[in-house]
C-alpha cells in the first residue's frame, strides 16, 4: 500500500509539472496554429541553464532559476521573431521549421553541453513524513509547491489581467482581435516566449530530481503533446488534468506494468485519442 | 523543343551513372549507394509533403517496417531477400494505408503528431524485443548477392530507384498529380470541385510508405545489419533535410537534396558529427529564405538565362 501511495504521490507530482511543460505547448499552438517541436529542447536548455549557473558560476539556485528561465524566455521570442513569424499560415512549414530546430537545439547542445547528465543542486534535502504512510523526499514536495504556485500564477495571468485577454481573444479570433486594436504581433511574440519561459520553467524544477541530458528532449516534448491532445487543445484546465492523469498512469504503468515500456503509454494514449477523440476530453469540437 | 530536352535529360543521366562503378573507389561507390537510397526516401516523401502539403514524420518508420519484415524474413524463415523486400515493401504499404487512413481526414497538426507518435512507438517496441529483432545490437541478414560486390548492389540501387522515380515521376505528371497539387493549393476549392481529397490523401500516403519500405528493404540487406537507427527520428530529419534543402514540390529538388548531402556529410565527417547540426541550420535556413530551396534558387537562373 505504502509503494502504491509512493507511485502515486510521483506521479502527482510529475503531473503538475507535465502540466507547465503542456500549458507551454498549449499556449503556443491554440494562438499560433504551430506546434513547438523544439519544446523539449528548451526545457533541457533552462536545466542546463540553471545547473551552470548555480554550479560553475556560483549563483544561488534561488536566482540561478528564475534567471534561467528568463533566459529561456528571450529565446522563445527571438526564435518567434526570425523563425516562426514568416510562416504564419503556412502550418507545413512552421512544422517543419520547428521539427528541424529541435534537431539543431539538440545536437548542439550536446555539442555545448555534453552528453553526460548534469544536475543542478537541491535547495531543501531530506524528507518529510506524509500523513505518517510514508517518507517522501523534501526536494520534490517542494517542487510540487512551486509548480502548484506556477500554475496558479499562470491562471491568474491568462484569466484576470488584460494581457491574458489579449491572448485569449487572439487564440479565438485573430482578425477580429486586431480590429479592437490589439497589436498581434505582439501578442504571438510574447506568447511563444511565455510559452518557452514554461517549458523552461518545468525544465528548471524538474532538474534537481532528475538530472538533464540532451538526448532527453524528444521524450519531453512528445510527453507535453500527448498531455495538450489528451486534455485538450487550448484549454488550460485540460493541460492540468491530462497532466496528472499521464503523469499517474506512466508511473503506475511503468512500476506495476512494465518499466521498459514505460514511454509507450504515453504514445498509445496520444495516438487512440487523435483517432476516437481528437479534442481531447476539454477542447472544442472543431472537426 | 522543350518536350525533347525532357527527354533526353533523364536519358544522359541515366547513360551517365553506369560509368562510376568504373572509376570510384569501394568507399565512394558505398556513397552513392547510400545516396541512391535516400533519394528513394526523400523522393517519397517530398510526393506527400510536398505534393499534398503533410508533414508526415513517420517515413523512416515505414524503412524500417521494410527492413525488419524482409531481414527477419530471411533469418527466421530463410525468405530469399528478394522476396522478402518485396513482403517488405507490401507490409510497409499496408501499415501506410491503415496509418493514412487513421490520421489523413485530422490533417495538419494531428497527422504530424500521430506519424511522430507512431514512429517513436515502432522504435521503441523495435528496439525491447530484442529477443526477435535484437534490437540495438543489430540484426544480421543476408545480402542480395552470394558474391559480396558493391558493384552489384550499386547496379541495383540505381535500377530500383530509377524505376521509382520513373513511378513518382508519372503519378506526378497524372491526372492523379494535378489532384494532389490542386489539394495542396487549396483544399476547400478542391473539394468543391468533387475531389475526393480524403482518398487522395490516402493513396499517397500508401504509395510513398510503399517506396520506404522498399527502399528500407534494400538498404537492410545492403548493409547486412539492421538496427533501430532506420526506423529512428534521426534518419526522418535526414530524409526531411534533403528533401527541403534541395527544394520540395519539385521533382528534380530530393534527388539533388540527397546527393548533396550525402556527399557533404562525408567530406564534415572528418570534423566529428557534426553534419547533423550544419544540415539543421541549413534547412532552417532554406525554409525561411528560400523554401523552394536549391531546385528552387538554380531553377530562377535557369529561367533567366533560357528566356528569351
């Protein structure tokens, strides 16, 4: 009883994580029609990031993250801005361009980085007690409080504050939200960085558990596809709960099923939806 | 006079590639080989990304569908390779038309995440059965040949891939042609006109699997070891590459794309790996500035100078 609450307590807490990585897929194709192909990529990047400037410059990891993130967030829109703006409209080609990038982010950061897996320092260690059942490390439960902070911040942000309007109305009408005046440029150049600064975000908690290397980003991506297509494309609240359910249902699968497998789940799942259920359980029905 | 020169241009080409055998060495012999196999690939692709305008990512799958079937053919059941490549070639056909059927009417964005998620699927499960397929340590299969010769095989690569292009070429230039560019221009149009875009879709996707899994075929009993690195992401992007580089929705632009890069990738070898990464921004580099990419950018000079 006592594995089981553990498997299930990660996957919990891989789940809201998978749900930041998601909403950063999520954001950028319910605005921009593009998939992201070189989301894991970033997310990789963002460890990175953190574990070299925490570890080999010396910062502590409280403002090693955050500025990794930013920097993440710099590259989204610098990628939006010379890549990805052309093609608007043109979905074959913003696929392509963001499937050949991937492959360029990721081989060179094996050519930056390395190959060898590499990770950042912990900020708390130990381990509490839950509820008296069982031992559950101090590093991950903190993660999950940042990621639940996260996600709320992120709510708020999409639901409350103009910005977040903006986002929406753009994701819901392009042509009619620059009548009103919003400046939609602006608001896909913000929104793919949003959108990367996520995926570096989730990279940056998930990097003190389990460390990063670069052949690691095609998993990453393909687990935020399958979480967006399960919850549904553009809902947030879809991101979430297909983040938990990928997130318990991989480690469930993967501890009592069959640890080689363990990826497969996560295609399955994608590929039964795309054919049975293409909106996933929150999306619109737009077929 | 211009229905001549497309004539006789293939014509020259083809006299033209039964010399190398004569004066190339076992090395760049095995280049061309390997380039001719990718000119299978990309060809293939490019007549369903570029004629119908799907990025399918699960091409390398279907190689490898072609390959495993046919060299565990041979293994297990002592199939002579030239039969197996072609149950090869009919396995990786059938899975094109369950997969095309599956994913063509989602289109776009769906198809490319179902192709990805199929082809990491395939690779993975590959890969674990180890017990049939040994997995990453490679499969050993039979050549076509009793005699090892690189020669033969260089012969009969060329064969295979003219007859292929030859095929693309028609379906190209058929009324079946016209339909998959009128689909790609504009789909809504199209289907107002009574197309049936769906089984055109379809039907491309299957053939284009078909020639994969053929060329895949070959390529596994060329090299006598197959392993999870042809159905792999890695060889998708290569085939994508070249297809984009030389220029996609055209003929002429994966055949070009393909011997390029084949080539080039063995002159930057001897830099260390790093052909993948300059391939990268090179085509990130074409599909932003020239997406008609090389075919594109020689045919405008062509134009120029031969427009009068």
């Amino acid at each position: 009883m006592t594995e089981f609450l553990m498997y299930l307590t990660n996957g919990i807490v891989i789940g809201v994580i998978n749900a930041i990585s998601a909403i950063g897929v999520s954001l950028i194709v319910g605005i921009m029609k593009v998939v992201n192909f070189a989301h894991g990529e970033l997310y990789i990047f963002a460890g990175y990031f953190s574990y070299h400037l925490s570890t080999t410059l010396g910062l502590p990891p409280l403002l090693a993250m955050p500025l990794s993130i930013f920097f993440i967030f710099l590259i989204g829109i610098g990628m939006e801005r010379t890549l990805i703006r052309p093609t608007y409209g043109n979905e074959m080609y913003s696929l392509i361009i963001t499937f050949v990038l991937s492959i360029v982010l990721q081989n060179a950061a094996l050519l930056i980085f390395g190959p060898y897996p590499n990770k950042p320092p912990n900020l708390v260690s130990g381990a509490t007690n839950i509820f008296g059942l069982y031992h559950y490390g101090n590093q991950r439960l903190l993660s999950f409080f940042i990621s639940i902070g996260i996600l709320l911040f992120i709510f708020y942000l999409i639901k409350k504050t103009w910005f977040g309007k903006s986002i929406r109305a753009v994701s819901q009408d392009r042509e009619m939200s620059s009548l009103v005046g919003i400046d939609h440029f602006r608001v896909n150049m913000l929104s793919f960085g949003l959108g990367a600064a996520l995926a570096g975000a989730a990279g940056v908690i998930v990097a003190p558990i389990f460390p990063v290397t670069p052949t690691g980003s095609s998993a990453i991506s393909l687990t935020a596809f399958v979480v967006v297509v399960l919850g549904g494309m553009g809902s947030l609240k879809g991101c979430v709960v297909g983040g938990l359910l990928l997130g318990i249902l991989e480690n469930l699968g993967a501890a009592y099923i069959s640890t080689m497998y363990r990826s497969i789940f996560g295609f399955l799942i994608l590929i039964l939806i795309l054919v049975f259920r293409p909106w996933g359980l929150f999306g619109q029905r737009t077929q | 006079m211009a229905n001549a020169k497309k004539f006789w241009v293939p014509i020259v080409f083809i006299v033209l590639a039964i010399f190398p055998p004569f004066f190339l060495s076992q090395y760049w012999l095995h280049v061309m080989i390997i380039s001719l196999f990718y000119v299978m690939m990309a060809s293939s692709w490019n007549l369903i990304a570029g004629f119908t305008g799907q990025v399918s990512f699960a091409h390398a799958a279907f190689s490898g569908i072609g390959a495993y079937v046919s060299g565990m053919l041979a293994v297990y059941l002592g199939f002579s390779p030239w039969l197996g490549v072609l149950i090869g070639m009919g396995a990786a056909a059938l899975l094109g038309l369950g997969l095309g059927y599956l994913c063509i009417r989602m289109g776009g964005i769906y198809l490319s995440l179902t192709t990805l998620g199929f082809s990491e699927i395939l690779r993975i499960i590959i890969t674990n059965e180890d017990r049939w397929t040994r997995g990453t340590m490679g499969l050993q299969v039979p050549g076509f040949f009793t005699e090892y010769s690189k020669v033969s095989y260089y012969y009969l690569f060329l064969i295979v891939a003219i007859l292929v292009l030859a095929v693309i070429y028609r379906i190209i230039h058929s009324e079946m042609g016209l339909t998959f560019r009128a689909v790609l221009n504009d789909e809504l149009a199209a289907s107002s006109s009574g197309i049936n875009t769906i089984r055109v879709r379809i039907l491309a996707f299957t053939i284009s699997g078909a020639i994969a899994g053929l060329a895949g075929g070959l390529y596994g009993h060329y090299l006598m070891l197959i392993t999870p690195d042809i159905p792999s992401l890695g060889q998708m992007f290569l085939v994508l590459a070249m297809a984009v580089i030389g220029g996609m929705g055209s003929f002429v632009g994966p055949i070009v794309g393909s011997f390029v890069l084949e080539i080039l990738s063995e002159y930057i070898r001897i830099y260390g790996e790093v052909h993948v990464l300059l391939f990268g921004l090179v085509a990130l580099a074409v599909a932003r500035f020239a997406p008609e990419g090389l075919m594109g950018i020689i045919g405008k000079r062509w134009r120029r100078e031969w427009s009068y």
